[in-house]
C-alpha cells in the first residue's frame, strides 16, 4: 500500500473488521482467552479508526483521513446517530471513552479486562448503514 492512498487505507480497516468477524466467527468457542482478547481489541482499535474516517472533529489533524477526502460532498442521514452512539472522550462510559481510556491509551481507568461487546454493539449497525451509503457512491475499491 503506497502512502497517500486513502482508499486503500480505508479499504484496508473495513477488510480488517470483515474478515476478523468472518473468519472467527465459527471457531470463537475453539479459541483460547488470549486469542480472543486479541481479535476483540483488533475489533475496537479498527472500528475506532473507522469512527474517526466518519465523524472527523475540530481536533482532526490535517493529515487524518476523512470521508469527504474518499468521496468530496458524502452524507449519510446515519453518521448523525454513530456520532451519537459513539459519543466523545469526555462522556465517561460511552463507546469513545472505553476505546480510549481503556484500551488505545495506559490510563488509569484500565484494568485487566473489559467487556468491549456491548459498546461495539452499539455502534455497528450504524457504522454498516454508513458503508452501504459509501457502497452507492460506487467506490474505487471492493468493500463486501
């Protein structure tokens, strides 16, 4: 993947999240604890990177990736209720404040484990509405 290739970044997270889920999915049961707190957190770390492709903030450095640099002028009716589901590093207890404080960054709040399912719950259905809105723009790269 050469640098600068923002579709293929994004492609790149979403093929992530994708095969992670496929691929798991029916030997969940054979994997060990380790294994499994591995793929969860792989699960959180890409769906915050996606969260930051799609709800970009004053705090965005000029060099993050954004939805509007993929497809200039994107909407989605949705990225309104991910902002909402996700919420923001100040909400303790909310999706963003889990994925930051608790896995992403040493903080104090950590522990030695965490229950990540109910936060990535939360915000899926969200994140794959806005995927088929992106899927309509006719994207450059494959994301089924």
């Amino acid at each position: 993947m050469a640098a600068g290739d923002e579709w293929q970044v994004f492609h790149y997270e979403w093929a992530m999240v994708r095969n992670l889920v496929r691929r798991t999915k029916e030997r969940w049961d054979s994997l060990n604890l380790w294994c499994r707190h591995a793929i969860v957190e792989s699960l959180v770390l890409q769906t915050r990177i996606l969260a930051d492709i799609f709800l970009p903030t004053p705090k965005s450095k000029p060099d993050d990736i954004k939805i509007t640099d993929l497809i200039p002028g994107f909407s989605s009716p949705h990225t309104a209720s991910l902002a909402a589901a996700y919420g923001d590093s100040k909400t303790v207890g909310c999706p963003c404040w889990q994925f930051n404080k608790l896995l992403a960054h040493a903080t104090r709040h950590r522990g030695n484990s965490h229950q990540y399912g109910p936060a990535l719950a939360e915000m899926w259905p969200h994140i794959e509405r806005i995927i088929e809105d992106i899927k309509r723009t006719n994207p450059p790269v494959a994301l089924d």
